[in-house]
C-alpha cells in the first residue's frame, strides 16, 4: 500500500460517513470521490485492504 492509497483511505475513514468493513460501498465512496487508486487497489488487494482495516499494518 503506497502513501496516496493510505491518505485516501484515512479521507474516507474521517469522514464518518461509511463503515470501513463495507467494502463494496467503501469502494463506491472512493469513485466517487476521484479515489482511483483506491479503488483499483481494493480490487487488486482486498485481502490487504481488510488487514489493515482490522490491524492498521500497511
């Protein structure tokens, strides 16, 4: 997870509006927000996206 995926999932999380284990609409926050690179990294690495969530390991 590079710092510009890390800094767009730390926008998401602080703005309270989704919760972070719901993936699919994390997802769709993200596109709608411009997230790109969010976006496709849930897509390519979920299973890291979700370690993080529950670790907070990069």
């Amino acid at each position: 997870m590079n710092e510009k995926v890390f800094a767009q999932i730390m926008d998401i999380r602080n703005s309270g509006r989704v919760n972070m284990f719901d993936v699919p609409r994390v997802q769709r926050m993200a596109f709608e927000m411009g997230f790109y690179e969010l976006v496709c990294f849930i897509e390519e690495d979920r299973a890291t996206y979700v370690r993080f969530i529950l670790t907070g390991e990069k």
